[in-house]
C-alpha cells in the first residue's frame, strides 16, 4: 500500500496598486474556474480582506505538494504571473502549510 501524503494547504495574500483593484480582481477572478479543474486541486477559493478592497486573499489545498507545483506550469497561472508587476502593490507573499 502506498504512504499516505498529508494534503498541502496554501494561503496567497496580494495587494492590488492603487487604481488597479478592479483590474486585479478579474486577473485573480479567471484564475479560479482553471485552477480548481487541476489534477490534485481540492479547494481554490478566492477572498477580498474585509475593510481593504485591495486586499486580496487565496485559500488553496492541494492533494499532494506535487500537484500545486504542476499548477504553478499551467498556462493561466504563468500568464498571471507575466502580468502581476503591473497589477500588484509590492510581492505575492505565499505560505505553505501541512
């Protein structure tokens, strides 16, 4: 019998540039439909911080790490990430969790 592996949860927080928060959105919003047709995606759900607009909040849990990290090759994730400069205020922060 094959080891169990623990699912792997991931927390995403971003903040939108000022005047871009729509626009982030919607970038953010395309990401969900896609992403929870992964192999191994068992929840995508996307969050706006209550009282910061431009806040914005992913909540992902993966079946096996290995499948977040072939998500991270999907052509709508690299095509996000192609454009974030211009819509995010500072880094994507990313936190692994098990």
């Amino acid at each position: 019998m094959a080891p169990m592996t623990t699912p792997l949860t991931v927390i995403a927080r971003m903040r939108a540039k000022e005047g871009r928060e729509a626009a982030l959105h919607d970038a953010l919003t395309a990401l969900v439909a896609p992403t929870r047709r992964a192999p191994g995606c068992l929840a995508y759900d996307l969050h706006t911080e209550v009282g910061e607009p431009a806040r914005f909040w992913f909540y992902e849990v993966w079946r096996r790490p290995e499948d977040h990290a072939m998500n991270l090759e999907s052509p709508h994730i690299t095509g996000f990430l192609g454009q974030a400069a211009g819509l995010l205020d500072g880094d994507l922060e990313v936190h692994f969790l098990d």
